[in-house]
C-alpha cells in the first residue's frame, strides 16, 4: 500500500519538489558563506574553507561560520579605521602656541601666556594670516618686509 501511495503522481512530484528546494537551500547556504567570509577576511582560500565546512556540516558547518567569523565586514573595518583617523586628525589640528606649548585658539593673535606673534591682520583686508606669509591668500597683497614690524616667527615687539 506504501509504494502505491509513494508512487502516485502528486505524491512523487511533492518529494522531487522538496528535494530541489532542500538542494536549493543546501547550494545558496554554501554560496552565502563564501560570499559573506570573502566580506570579511582578504585571505584568497578562507571563504572556500568555511564553504567547504558547510558543505561537509550542512546546517552546522554554517552554525560553527557563523560563531567564529570576523565581527565585521572589510568594508565597516575600514570605515571604522577612517572614523579613528579623523578623530586623531582633529587631535593634531589642536593648535598650541609654538613657544611655549600651551593650548591657543586658531583666532588668537597673540600667545595669552608667552605674548608670542600667533597671527597677524592682513594690513589690507584685515583677516587673520600667519606671520611667515607674505602674501595674503585672501585678497592677495603682496607683503613687503617693510609692511612688518615684526618678523615671521619672531616675539611681539613691545
Ligand atoms: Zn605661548
Ligand atoms: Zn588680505
């Protein structure tokens, strides 16, 4: 009575229904695995590794993957380190007075604990400029020595 039942039409075209759709699955697993280990590591055979793992494990080769792949992709690394460099890029931006080290707005004109020349007016559009200059970058005087009193680099004259 079984193998009536087993052979008869619909029962035979829902059994090779399930067996694509289990190989189906058993396919997609394995090339989901070696697309998402080749996001996260660099090494060439490494994904192939870990596809091969669920291959062999099935669903449990694709358990063990999945508790021992990279916490992060290539891509979320790598925007992670830019966020870093950009945090330490500001950190260096800090500005410090180039005499006696301490901390000095990138406005000031001059140092609030050693005086020191920090920036200058430009003489002609009146915006801020360093002292080694000699030519404004926003209204483009030329500088002539004579247009300072106090030379690049040098204390505040008092
Ligand atoms: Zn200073
Ligand atoms: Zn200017």
């Amino acid at each position: 009575m079984w193998s009536t039942f087993a052979s008869s039409g619909p029962v035979q075209f829902s059994l090779r229904f399930i067996g694509i759709y289990l190989i189906a699955l058993y396919l997609a697993m394995v090339f989901w695995t070696v697309r998402d280990a080749q996001q996260r590591t660099e090494n060439q055979w490494l994904p192939y590794v870990a596809g091969a793992m669920v291959v062999v494990l099935n669903v449990l080769g694709l358990f063990i993957y999945l508790i021992v792949r990279p916490r992060e992709t290539l891509h979320e690394a790598y925007e992670r380190q830019l966020a870093e460099e950009s945090l330490l890029g500001e950190a260096e931006r800090r500005v410090v007075c180039p005499s006696c080290k301490e901390r000095v707005d990138d406005e000031f004109l001059l140092c609030p604990t050693c005086r020191t020349r920090l920036k200058r007016r430009c003489p002609s559009c009146a915006k801020l400029i360093k002292p080694e200059w000699n030519i404004c970058p926003f209204c483009a005087k030329d500088f002539d020595e004579r247009d300072w009193t106090v030379h690049a680099g040098g204390k505040a004259a008092d």
